[in-house]
C-alpha cells in the first residue's frame, strides 16, 4: 500500500469534496481518501501494485477538478490570489454602474441605465468571468452531483435569461423604467468572487503555524571540506559532513557538535525560552539558533529525517486530517445541492400557482439557488482544526491527527507514567551498600553493565560510577528481562542488575531486606545487583527523583477541567504513594508491569468515558496505543512518540492541561461555525422561496457565511497556554 498527498484545485465546497471522495473510492484499489476543503489537500491510501499516482490524479481530473501530486510553494498561492483579487477588480467595475440606480432609489432618484448598456455590462460577468461556474457546474452533472457552482450557475443565468426576455419582449419600446435583473446576475456573480477572494486571504492565515516552522529551515549552510569551507545548498549536504555555525545563526541540520561550546536557543523546536548550554558530543536540532559562539556539527540527518522536518510532517498531516464530525457534514453537504434544486423547482411552481408572475417566481428561486451554498459548511470544521494545531504546536504540542484534537476536549480520566513525566525522569543515587563482596569488582560490574542501558536509573548508577574514577571492563550476552532489569556477563561471570522482583523466594541477608524496606519506605527506588550463579545479592542501591515543578498545577488544572488524575508506575509501593500524596492524586497504582499498564488502561476506559494515557518510555507503548488519547513526552523515546496522538516537545506536563484546552477552544469553534453555517440557509432558505429576501442580497449572505465561518476559526489564535509559552 501507498499513501500520497495531492494538491486539488476548483473545489468551493463541502459537496465537491464529497465528490471526488465518490469518486475515488470508486476505484476498489483506492482503500482510503480523506479530502480537505480548507486545505485544498487529499491523502489517499491505495495498492501500488493495481494503480499508480498517475491514475488517481486521472480519477481527480475525471471528477472535474486539477490534481497535482507535487506540493505547492507558497509563492504560487500567493500568486493565485493576486489573480483573483485581478478578476475581482474587473468584475466590480463592470459591476458598480449596475449597482449605482439602486443606490440612489432611497434619495428618491429612480434612473435606471439603458438595457442595451446594462446587457453590455453583464454579460462578460456572467459569461467571461463567470465561465468558471459553468465549467464546474457541468463537470458536476456529468458526474451526476452538485456543487455550489451549479447553484451559482442556475440562478445567475436565470436572473440573466429573464432581463433578456424582457428586453426581446419589449424590444420595440424600450426606456430607462425597465425592471431588469441583469444587476442580480452581476452583482452575484462579483459578491461570490468577493467572498472567495477573501475566503483564500484567510485559509493563507490558518497555515502560518506552518509557515513559521517552514522558515526555520536555512536555505544554506558552510561546509568544511578538506580543511577549506564553502556554501552549499541544504539539500546537497550529506551525514556524516561537518557545518559550521556561526553566533547567531540557526543550525542548518540535525547533528552532533563536533567542535567548539555555545548556548543553543531551541524554542521555535521545544517551545523552552532559556538558550541551552551545549558543548562537543551534544545534539543540536536544525532550526533551532546558535546563540553564542563558533561550533561545528557533524550532520546526522538529513532531509524528511530532521526533526524539524518530521514536526511539519505532522502538523501537515494533522491539518489535512478530517475530523469525525467533520465525516457527518460531508454527507449531508452531498445531498444538500440536489434537495436545494428540488426546493428552487418547487419555489417557482408554488409561487406561479399562487401570484401568476412568472418573474417573481424565477427571482424567488433565484435567491433559493444563490442564498443556499454549502460553502460555510465546508469549511467549519478543517478552517477550526488548521487554526487549532496550529496554535497548539506554536505551544510545543504536536496533535498528530484531527481525531485526537476532537477527543481531547472529552478527556475524564489522564493516566501518568511517574518517572519522566511528573518527575523528572533524572533520578540520583541517594545510597549504595554492599554485602560481603569486592567492592571495587561491584563497582566495576555496576558501570559496565549499566553503561548499555538508556534506563533513568542506570544513567544515574553510570554517573555516580563514573564519579569514582571506576574502571569500565567488556561485558557479554547482554540482554533485557522485561519489567525486571538487565543481565549480562562480566569476566565469566553472570550478574542481574533489577529490582526487588527478581529476588527469589529463597531468603536473603536480613540486612538487605532491612536496606529494601527503609528506603521504600520513605519513597526512594531500589534496585540490586545479583550474583546470578550463586543467587546472592552483592550490592543494594537506591534512587531518588523529584517531582516537576509544574506537576502540581498540572494535576490542579486537570481538576480544574473536570479531569481525574490517576498515577500508574513500574516502581516501589512507598516511592508511587510519595508522590501521589503530594500531587493530591487518589488513584495509583505500583509495582506495574509493563504489560500490566495496558490492563489499566482497559480498566480506567470501563470507568471513564474517553482515557488517556502520558508516557515516555518504551514500556510506555502498548499502553499509549490502546488509550484512546496517547499523549508522549519528546524528552522520551521514539517509541512511544509513534505510539501516541499527541506529542509535547518539553518535558513540562503542564502541556497536557494545554492540549485538553486547545481542544476544547477548537471543539466549541467547530460547533458555533456549524451552527452558523446551517443558520444561514435554514432561515435564507425560507425567506427567499417566500420572496422576502432579494437575489443580491442573497448574494451578499452568502459570500458573508463563508468569511464568517472563516473568522471566526480566527479567532482561536488568541488561545494561550497556561505553560506559558506563546
């Protein structure tokens, strides 16, 4: 299977999605689409092995609208609206000379131009300019659908016909007191080229989140090759070659620093204000900007394999995503066009029947086609989502998918790996003893065998090792027993470094169950080291780590939000039970298996009606996928970042309150835009088929549904994260 993006352009609204969804989904090799009107993007899942890129991008054109697998700069959309800002210019002053009787009827002026001269004006609107609703509109009825063209076609041609037949009804008497409609015709024709003039100013505007993370990439980068340096494109750079980055300029790559210390600014990346302090060996993030000093960097990523680039490639993906509630409105957006031109058919019998006048009744059905156009429905929820990820990733949290925005907001219960999301995940050795063996061999075991292992807890037993001068020695048979430690061999022998678990049933020395219980008991972590030949305990050691700053206004704002806290942990009774009291959690659970998370989980979803779950580490993973909101900390493993919907770029759990309220913002945004969207044509539609609503005012409406629906998705960007990042 394969999955590409597609550029497609002509689509106006929530019917023509729904249209070339039909469309693709005809072909039974395509497995997936989801189109996105705000957008102007598809993402389409199909067997390469039946179908190419080529013959989806056919399906797109054959549906009546331009696909281009390519993706499509910003300086062609800039291009494209000064295009249609051209059309719009021209269409007003053919339009404005129409418009000046009426605006003169209120001052008691009633002039109205010659019909020859009113024809002359309107008819390149309606058929020049306006030509682009009669190609979308007949690409529509060969696919046996409709679109807004379609209405925008019927009723405008219809308003134009009429002034025709008035002017060959009365063409051997013509005079400035005609009632024409070629104005109607017009006028339609410039207010929807209006609205959709600035409909694209704003869809612009909800992808500045992008834009932003966009311009974060340097165009080029100093090269050091063979001891001279030269300038070379980003995309001719390669691993393993050496940049060089001066003071105050952004790093081009991922890389570690290979030369020189400086401070690192990483907020555009992390979202965290305070310049990082780096030195040789460290890793530098592209994007992110070389405050002080001189430094090289050996590049380790290049291309879509950056971080930077894969932050994109997730809010690219968020905001083409369709939400659930979003599906409901593309249904009922696929049927409205066809009901509309029902109610436009049965406008014209009905008010023939009761008034006899055959011009009434085609205006009245006229402002039913104009007024009724689902655009405003297309475009209430993807504008709200682009907008909503947006400002969330502005904030250092990456939502990978619509859904996950959508559920977040109906959050009860947040399920908290401890180590690493509400504490530190840094823990230090607080004391070490050792049971009648070398102390300088348990030593010399310890670090080495600790050495291959990326756990909290063995870079803290690492570091203090090593602050010991203590000898590193080869180790063999390395491997992981799941949910207990780590086993390897040192010099013929074999050592299990784990926690209490692995201790069998066979009693041990009473001093070290005594050093177990008294360390537990006042909340630190144990571990020992296993003589696993002689089944004796050499060593026993303990940890401590503290709890974040901002976990207690976290566990409080989630409170606050009507969340329940629920602390979930690999690690001792006393340890869980000393951090839940002092967060003012009630629901912990410890000494869990990682397999055993996901048990909880299951648990806390038959309690709860939408469960999440906050992790770091690869044990954390199976539990992250089956919650139905899986928030990952990036300070964590790769793992567990694929295995959740939401990633949150710093290690601050205040970010999660965030998310919950970010989602909540757009959640409400999507239901006032709905809600207007339907207002709209649930009271026009009634009042144009009753004639109390003008075909240009109509019109006016219509164009002003859809510009409303687009500002008020705007207005999520005054959202603002309590972790104090903006």
């Amino acid at each position: 299977m394969e999955t590409i993006d597609v550029n497609i352009h002509g689509m106006t609204c929530a019917s023509c999605v729904g249209r070339i969804e039909k469309k693709l989904k005809s072909n039974k090799s395509v497995s997936s689409v989801s189109v996105n009107l705000a957008t102007e993007m598809g993402k389409i899942e199909f067997d390469d092995t039946q179908v190419k890129t080529k013959d989806i991008i056919g399906l797109i054109e054959e549906a009546g609208y331009k696909a281009s697998a390519q993706t499509e700069s910003r300086d062609n959309k800039i291009n494209d609206l000064k295009k249609e800002k051209r059309i719009l210019i021209i269409s007003s002053i053919l339009t404005l000379p129409l418009v000046i009787p009426m605006l003169l009827m209120p001052f008691g002026i009633n002039y109205n131009l010659n019909p020859w001269i009113q024809m002359a004006l309107a008819t390149p609107v309606q058929f020049i300019i306006g030509f682009r609703f009669y190609k979308a509109a007949w690409s529509a009825v060969k696919n046996k659908s409709g679109n807004m063209e379609l209405l925008v076609a019927i009723g405008t041609s219809a308003a134009y016909f009429l002034s025709l037949y008035i002017v060959y009804q009365h063409i051997d008497h013509l005079n400035h007191h005609m009632h024409l409609y070629f104005e109607s015709s017009a006028v339609i024709i410039t207010l929807i080229l209006l609205g959709k003039y600035m409909e694209s100013r704003a869809k612009m505007q909800t992808t500045e989140a992008i834009r932003a993370l966009q311009d974060l990439k340097p165009e080029t980068a100093l090269v050091k090759i063979n001891g001279s340096q030269e300038i070379k494109s980003i995309d001719e750079i390669q691993v393993g070659q050496i940049v060089i980055v001066k003071a105050g300029e952004r790093v081009p790559l991922d890389g570690i620093i290979s030369s020189g210390e400086t401070e690192i600014d990483e907020s555009m990346i992390t979202g965290e204000s305070i310049p990082v302090s780096k030195k040789v060996g460290d890793k530098v993030v592209g994007g992110s900007i070389n405050a002080d000093g001189l430094i090289e960097v050996e590049v380790k990523s290049v291309g879509a394999e950056t971080v930077l680039s894969k932050i994109i490639r997730l809010v690219e993906d968020a905001q083409a995503e369709k939400a659930p509630i979003q599906r409901m409105v593309d249904k009922v957006s696929y049927y409205f066009v066809p009901i509309v031109v029902l109610i436009a058919l049965a406008t014209v019998a009905v008010t023939f029947l009761l008034t006899n006048d055959l011009e009434a009744s085609i205006l009245n059905a006229v402002a039913v086609l104009v007024i009724a156009c689902p655009c405003a429905l297309g475009l209430a929820t993807p504008t709200s989502i682009m907008v909503g990820t947006g400002q969330a990733a502005k904030n250092g949290i990456l939502i990978k998918n619509a859904e996950a925005l959508e559920l977040a907001h109906s959050i009860d219960a947040v399920a908290f790996d401890k180590t690493g999301t509400l504490t530190e995940g840094k823990p230090v050795l607080s004391k070490i003893e050792y049971y009648k063996s070398n102390q300088a061999l348990v030593d010399k075991v310890l670090l080495s065998i600790q050495s291959n292992s990326e756990h909290p807890l063995g870079a803290a037993l690492v570091k203090h090792m090593k602050d010991k001068n203590t000898t590193l020695v080869n180790t063999e048979n390395t491997k992981t027993i799941r949910g207990k430690g780590i086993q390897a061999e040192v010099e013929g022998n074999t050592y299990l470094i784990a926690s209490k678990k692995a201790l069998t049933s066979e009693p041990q020395e009473e001093s070290v169950e005594t050093f177990i219980t008294e360390r537990e008991d006042i909340g630190e972590t144990v571990s020992v080291l296993i003589d696993v030949n002689q089944n004796k305990v050499l060593s026993a050691f303990s940890f401590i780590d503290k709890v974040k700053p901002t976990a207690q206004q976290t566990v409080d704002e989630l409170k606050k939000l009507g969340v329940k806290p629920v602390l979930i942990s690999g690690d001792n009774k006393g340890s869980v039970e000393k951090v839940a009291g002092e967060l003012g959690i009630t629901e912990f659970y410890y000494e869990v298996l990682p397999e055993e998370k996901s048990d909880i989980i299951k648990k806390l979803k038959t309690k709860h009606k939408i469960v999440s779950m906050v992790g770091d580490g690869v044990n954390d993973a199976p539990a992250l996928a089956l919650s139905d909101v899986g928030f990952a900390m990036a300070t964590g493993t790769d793992v567990a970042m694929h295995s959740a919907e939401v990633t949150l770029m710093r290690g601050n759990p205040l970010l999660i309150p965030d998310a919950i309220s970010v989602s909540n913002a757009t959640y409400k945004k999507i239901k006032q835009n709905l809600f207007w969207a339907f207002f709209y044509n649930v009271v026009g539609i009634p009042l144009a088929a009753a004639g109390l609503l003008n075909p240009m005012i109509a019109g006016g409406a219509m164009a002003l549904s859809s510009v409303s629906v687009l500002a008020n998705s705007l207005l999520l960007k005054r959202w603002t994260a309590k972790s104090g990042v903006n």
